[in-house]
C-alpha cells in the first residue's frame, strides 16, 4: 500500500515539475529561448534538453530499457546536452522532452518500486540502485533546473509563477516597492552589523588596562 502510494506521488510531482518548466519557454522567441542568460552560459531550451538527456538515460539504459532517442554515449558528455545547436528548433527539443515521458512513464508504470538499476556513471559503491532512488533522483533534478528556469524567465520578461493558472498580471509598482523593502533591510542590518562590530566587546570594558592582579 505505502509502496503504491508513493510511486504515484513521486510520479506525480514529476510530472507537475515537468509541465512547470516546458511552460517557462511559453511565448519565446527561438533566440530568447537559447540565448545565454548567465556568465557559465545558463539558457531557457538548454535546459530542458539536458533536463530531457537525464530523464532519457535514467529511465532508459538504468534498467535495460533503452530509450528510443538517439541519445550519445555517457562516456562522451562534452556539455552539448546544455543547449541547442544551430540546427535543433525549440519545438524539437521540446518534442524529444514529452517523447522521452512517454518512455519514463512506461519504465514507471511496469516497474515495482525495488525493481534494481545500474547507474555504471555513479561512483562505487552506488551503481546498484532501484526505481524508488531513481524517482526520487530525477524529481531533485528537474526540480533543481525548474527553479534556475524561474528565475531565467523572470529575468527575461518578468513571467514567474508554476502553472499558468497561478500566474498573475505584472505590477510593476507593486513589484518594485517590495524590492525596495528588501534593500533597505538589507542596507540596514549591513549599517547595524558595522555599529556592532565597532563597540568594545562587553569582556574588553570590564578589564581596565591598568587593573593589577
């Protein structure tokens, strides 16, 4: 019963987590969407590519269950799973993503919870795992990779939220007085720590430098 429960909670908050970052590329240029938006080269598409790539492989060759994407060796990353090449399409990649759902799904479904894995790119002595830790593992990743592409978007255009149906209209008066709370506490308690630190110590005012002892 636990078990069953568990698995479909798991599979659950996978797939909300998926849909949650398909819809940060909602609405985006093919040059908005790859563009680099961070100093390492972060960008929108490639992360749902390297997000598809690591779904793909964990539920696909983990349990001999290869996926059907022609997918390069794990031995052979070189980082080209972090963004699209000049002739990879938005849609294509976001294809390649819901295809590779439907092959995870399928691994999800058919396999018990204990069902053993082999991660042969995970150190000794971890390689040997089962679906549960697999699960739980590619939840934490495209969680992760959900939230930078949060905060990509906003950075962007201002669009934040999980789903479409929680996000609101942007108002930027709102959005830029709330900023300004933080600031000022953050200015504040950097000007409180300097004032603090600039009083003698409650130890250093009971010694008098010419006490004798």
């Amino acid at each position: 019963m636990i078990d069953a429960f568990a698995k479909d909670n798991l599979h659950g908050r996978l797939r909300r987590d998926r849909e949650a970052l398909l819809w940060k590329l909602d609405g985006l240029s093919e040059y908005d969407a790859r563009r680099p938006l961070t100093a390492t080269g972060t960008n929108l598409l490639g992360l749902v590519k390297h997000v598809a790539t690591v779904e793909a492989r964990y539920f696909g060759e983990v349990f001999d269950r290869p996926s059907p994407e022609p997918l390069p060796r794990w031995q052979d990353h070189d980082g080209s799973d972090q963004y699209a090449t000049e002739g990879e399409t938005l849609d294509q990649i976001v294809a390649f993503y819901r295809r590779t759902w439907e092959h995870s799904d399928a691994t999800i479904n058919e396999l018990p919870l204990d069902a053993p894995g082999h991660v042969p790119w995970w150190s000794e002595p971890r390689p040997n795992t089962n679906l549960f830790a697999v699960m739980t593992h590619v939840l934490g990743e495209t969680n992760r990779h959900t939230g930078h592409a949060d905060i990509l978007r906003e950075g962007l255009d201002g669009r934040t939220g999980l789903r479409p149906e929680h996000e609101k209209q942007i108002d930027e008066e709102a959005r830029a007085a709330h900023r300004a709370t933080i600031e000022r506490a953050a200015r504040s308690a950097v000007a409180s720590s300097t004032v603090t630190s600039d009083r003698p110590s409650p130890l250093h005012q009971a010694v008098s430098p010419t006490a004798k002892s």
